[in-house]
C-alpha cells in the first residue's frame, strides 16, 4: 500500500476534518472532493484552483493515485479489460462493458478471492488483499478518464457491478464506503440504484446489507439448487447452507420496493447443474421459500484450461430458461463479453496476454 493517505478514499467529512487539521478552510475541502471525484482529476497540479503552496503541501503528506495499469486488452465485443497493479504487487482488474443504452463497469473489491468456487479462475489467485475504498475507487475513475476522456461526462450513464475480482461481501466495510462516496452528487455521482454487488452468500453481511438506508441492489450467486451440489461447487455454503442463505435472501426481499427485483446468478455447467430437472428443483425452492421477487440471470460457463468444467450447449442454456419460465420463474440468459480478453464472469485472474492489444 501508498504510504501516504489515499484521499480519494476519503469521505467528505473526512476530508473537512483533515483539511482543519491543516488550518485550511472547509470549502478548500470541498474543491478537493470535486476535483477527485466531480472532476476525476489524477493529481494534485491539476487541481488549479488550490493555491501552489496547498498543492505542494498536499502532495507531500497524501496521495491521489497509487495504481499503475499494467496493460489493456480490448476485446472483438468491444469489452475492455484493465490490468491494474497496486504498489505492493497486487492486480487489481476492471473491466469496461459497453451496452447500446448504458455502459457497465465491473469493478474488483479484494485483489484475488478466498472463496473456493470450483468453476472460477479468480479462486486459483487465493486472496492477495482487501482493496481500500481509494483503490475500489481510483480503478473506476482511471476506466472512466481511459474511456470517456478526464472528466468528461459518461454519454449515458454508468451502472457498477461489483463482481470482478474478490467477494465484496469480506470487504464489506470499505465497499461500503467507496460506494457511498461514488454516490455524492459533487463526485462520480454514481447512485445505489445504478449499482449490483454480487456475493456468493456471507449470510450476515446480506443481513447487514439489507438494512443500509441507501442500498445498492443485490445479486447471490447460487449455481446449485442443492446443499449436496452448492458444497461441492461453492465451498462457502458449508459455512452458510442453503436454508441461511434463503433466510437471508427473505430479508433482502423484505426491502425491495413495488416493482423492484433481485437477482440470483447461476452458471450454468454441462452435465453437472444444468439438466431439466435441475431447473425444475430450482424453481420448486425458490417455491418453497417463497421468493417471488427474484429473477435468475443464467450465466453460462466461461471455460479456462485450468477449469474442469464445460459450458452448456446452447440448446440447455434455452431449456433450462424455459423451464423456470414455464413455472412462472423469470430468467434471463447473460450474453457472456469479453471472454476473448479473459474479461468474463470467472475469468479475472491476472492473464497477461500478448496476442490482443
Ligand atoms: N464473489 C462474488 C462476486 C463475483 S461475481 C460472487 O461470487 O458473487 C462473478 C459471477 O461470475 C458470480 O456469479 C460467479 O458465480 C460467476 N462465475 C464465476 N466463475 C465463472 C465462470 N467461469 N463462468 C461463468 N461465470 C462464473
């Protein structure tokens, strides 16, 4: 990590208490938040509107940058993958997907994964780190300034999905902070309703999460409609089983407006989850608990030699739709993007390539 504070992971108050400290003014504070966030700024000489000798000073004891892109690949799709490095080493990915109505970011929440999903490249990284709520959110600004150009306004807007690198839901309370400043008007401006965290199912942080005033919305990861299966798949719901994950997923629904869904994810593996009648028991649990709030987004499997699993044919990925569908269950098939670029769900683990630019 920087030696210095990151600034940029600072809140707004944080930044005013710190700005007192230095016996600088509160609006000085404030031209700092616009600059980092409003104005995506990179560094302190830009922020001309600071006299020089706050620059300098600034610049001596803080930081506003401390990732270094090591390389970006651009996919046939038009999906871009940044390859980031922190100063102590670790790779931090984001990537860029563009949508005829809105563009998407995908951001990492932890360098690398604990979690041990079977299917999943990130899982074979382990955990390198938590990122800090300044890192969570230098990736997004320096993929917002790569595309759009520094400080440009976002054509149409950008929706966050916190399903890159990392299980956000371990990282919980720095997420929770980068996403809260991302949502200040005078910054990114990026509201919890434009934004997706994703979790493979830590129970009482989805708990935690449904009680937050200003919450993102929600996706679970579940991939298994049974304890037996989802333990072999996705280690974690040895830890949190099924029935918790539910009760959980229960009190998330509780708080969704009229109208409002959540989502759960589930890719979709040949011969091991995806047959008929494995769609059938999904629908008849998602019965049993009573979840009508729900759309299933199926994934399909992004294969990587290391993964020994194999996408299921197209034909499956249409049945299983229809049978959820048939018993009133709505599901939704995610075109996969960028898998030429190792940019796809599964597929964040670091790959440098050399034969994409
Ligand atoms: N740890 C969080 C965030 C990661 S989001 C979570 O598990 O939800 C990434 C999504 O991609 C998850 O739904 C995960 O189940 C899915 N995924 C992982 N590996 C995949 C692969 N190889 N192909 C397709 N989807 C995959």
């Amino acid at each position: 990590m920087s030696e210095f504070p990151h600034l940029r992971g600072f809140s707004r108050s944080e930044l005013i208490e710190l700005f007192a400290g230095l016996g600088e003014p509160r609006y000085r504070a404030d031209q700092v938040f616009r600059g980092l966030h409003g104005r995506r700024l990179m560094s302190f000489e830009e922020m001309t509107d600071l006299p020089k000798a706050l620059r300098e000073k600034l610049s001596q004891a803080t930081t506003t940058r401390t990732l270094k892109v090591e390389s970006k690949y651009t996919s046939i799709d038009g999906t871009r993958r940044f390859l980031m490095k922190t100063p102590d080493g670790h790779p931090v990915e984001t990537v860029f997907i563009p949508t005829e109505n809105r563009d998407t970011i995908c951001f990492s929440s932890q360098s690398g994964c604990p979690l041990k999903c079977d299917f999943c490249l990130t899982a074979k990284l382990g955990l390198l780190r938590n990122l800090t709520a300044g890192e969570i959110i230098e990736q997004i600004v320096i993929v917002l300034n790569d595309v759009y150009g520094i400080g440009n306004d976002t054509p149409h807007g950008t929706n966050l999905v916190a399903m890159g690198e990392g299980e956000p839901f371990l990282n919980f309370e720095n997420l929770i902070k980068a996403l809260e400043i991302m949502s200040d008007e005078n910054g990114l401006h990026i509201v919890p309703g434009r934004v997706t965290v994703s979790t493979a199912g830590i129970v009482p942080k989805i708990f935690e999460f449904s009680e937050l005033e200003n919450r993102p919305n929600l996706a679970i990861s579940l991939s298994a409609a049974n304890d037996e299966l989802r333990d072999k798949l996705m280690p974690i719901n040895k830890r949190w089983p099924i029935d918790k994950l539910f009760e959980a997923a229960k009190a998330f629904e509780k708080t969704l407006k009229r109208g409002e869904r959540f989502t759960f994810e589930y890719v979709l593996l040949g011969g091991v989850n995806d047959s008929d009648a494995q769609a059938s028991e999904l629908a008849s649990l998602l019965r049993k608990y009573g979840l009508r709030k729900v759309k299933i987004n199926l994934i399909p499997h992004n294969p990587a030699e290391q993964l020994d699993y194999r996408p299921s044919s197209p034909e499956q990925v249409k049945r299983f739709k229809e049978i959820l569908e048939s018993q009133d269950v709505s599901a939704y098939i995610r075109t996969p993007r960028g898998r030429d670029i190792f940019a796809a769900c599964g597929q964040l683990a670091a790959v440098q390539q050399t034969s994409v630019c």
